[in-house]
C-alpha cells in the first residue's frame, strides 16, 4: 500500500507543477505575444530587407566599404557619439560627486535640476538649444556686449551644436547610474586611507575613484547607445550638414526610398550595440550593473 501510496503522491505532485508551469506561461503568455508582434516580427523584417532588397544578396552591405558617403557618416557619428560619451561622463562624474557629498536639502534641489529635463520633451529642449546658440540668440549676444567676441560664434548648423544639445539630453542618464554607485561606497574606506596617510586626492585616486568604476561603465554603454542612435537633436541643430546614422537612415528609407540601405545600416546598428553589449558582458557583470544581479 505505501508503494501505491507513494506512486500516487508523486503523480500528483507532477500533475500540480504541470499546472503550476501552464499558468505561469498562461500569464506570460501576451507579453511574449505582444514581444514577438511588436518587436521581434519588425526586427526580422529589417534584418530580412537588408539582405533581399533591391536583390537577394549582401550587395548592400558591401557599400560599407565602398561607400564614400557612408564612410564620412559613420566618422562623424562615432566622432560626436564618442565625444559627447567622454563629456557627459565628465560632467556626470562631477555632479554625482557633488550630490554624494552634499545635504539632504541640497541634494533635493539638485536631483530636481537634473530630473526636470527629463520631464521635457526632447524636441522642445532642441528648439530652446536652437533659440539659444543662434548668430543672434542669447549666448552670442552677451558674449559680443560684453566685448568677449566681435562676431558671432558659429554655435548651430555643426558638430559643435549637435554635441551641446546631446550632452544636455543626455547627463541625466549619465548621473543617475554613476550616483548610485557612489551612494553605496562605504565612506570609511575613504576615512581609513586618510587615517593611514593618505592625502585628500590620493584618497580620491587610489580607494574612491577605483570603487566608483563601476557606475562610469554603466553610465557610459548607456549614453554611448543613446547617443549613437539619436535622432531628434542632430536633426534639428545639425540642419542637415551633419548626419549621424539615424538621420541617414531616415533619408533613405523615406526620401531616397532605398530600403535595402537603409535596413542595412538599421541592422548594422542593432548588429553593433549587440556586439558591443556582448563584449562588455565578458568584462563586467552587466547584470549587476543594472541591479539586476
């Protein structure tokens, strides 16, 4: 009887995580639909065009090394994506060390500066850069009344203006990961290296800095994706003589209407930010990073 008894038993445990399995898929069930629907059915369908339009073949993609033009694109998106990157983790970095160390009610004040761009939409905070960097907008016109300059700077229509408005959009993504990595550092490490000697700055170098890595990297793959892939800014305070990848794409898929490359680039792009996650992931623990792990 207990052999039958527990035959039974194991058969009804079986039975209760069959079912336990099927609601947990049941209730996954339209997110995975609506994954595959909106997300992934498009991202096969990029990838797919690139290859078979205008022909079956890799033909566009060889117009990456062909390409003059596409070659001057892809420069000056990797100059101003890597210069903005490098910039905004300065001032980033900066910040984040600042809120670390001040009051509460500092803290505050300063957590609702960096948050309120957030709360603004991108094309408005393009349109005030544009109203501000101007021959004859606000900056010029102190700088040339205060005698600094005799002409007008050359802020807008060029590189110098599409990094201004990318940094500005981009330090709160910068900061945020960066300050919560600072916030967890046990500040008696940075005590005990003083009361071993060390002075102010070497403290800073050696035990703070060292320990606040983590946060620079996270916050860096995030503005580096952002910033590579960004659209509205350089589009307005470029004015057309300075394309990024994104602009480029959006040229050719709906003025040009030649989708082969531009599904092409679409794809080297998610190709790239793959790759680039894949080997950060061999580096660092992005799960952790992310506070996932």
């Amino acid at each position: 009887m207990s052999v039958h008894a527990s035959a039974r038993e194991r058969r009804a445990g079986l039975s209760l995580l069959a079912g336990t399995h099927t609601r947990y898929w049941l209730l996954i069930a339209p997110a995975l639909f609506m994954l595959c629907v909106f997300y992934i059915y498009p991202i096969g369908r990029v990838l797919w065009m690139s290859v078979t339009v205008p022909a079956p073949g890799l033909g566009n993609y060889e117009l990456l090394a062909t390409s003059a033009s596409i070659h001057k694109m892809l420069l000056t998106t990797a100059r101003i994506t890597m210069v903005t990157t490098v910039v905004t983790l300065i001032l980033a970095y900066i910040l984040a060390y600042t809120l670390v160390h001040s009051s509460p009610r500092t803290q505050r004040w300063m957590f609702l500066g960096i948050l309120i761009p957030l709360w603004i939409s991108v094309l408005v905070r393009a349109f005030a850069w544009f109203v501000l960097l101007r021959r004859d907008g606000l900056i010029n016109s102190v700088l040339m009344s205060s005698g600094i300059i005799d002409t007008p700077l050359s802020l807008i229509w060029n590189e110098t203006g599409v990094m201004i408005g990318m940094i500005h959009y981009m330090l709160p993504l910068g900061v945020l990961p960066i300050y919560a990595n600072m916030r967890d550092i046990d500040q008696r490490c940075i005590a005990a290296a003083r009361g071993l000697g060390a002075k102010r700055f070497e403290a800073f170098r050696r035990v703070f800095l060292p320990l606040s890595l983590p946060g620079v990297v996270g916050a860096g793959i995030l503005v580096f994706i952002f910033s590579l892939g960004f659209f509205v800014t350089p589009a307005l305070l470029g004015g057309g003589k300075t394309l990024m990848i994104a602009e480029y794409i959006k040229v050719q898929i709906l003025e040009v209407v030649r989708w082969g490359l531009g599904t092409m680039l679409a794809a080297t792009l998610l190709l790239l930010i793959g790759g680039l996650l894949a080997a950060l992931s061999r580096l660092v623990n992005l799960r952790k990073l992310f506070g996932a792990g």
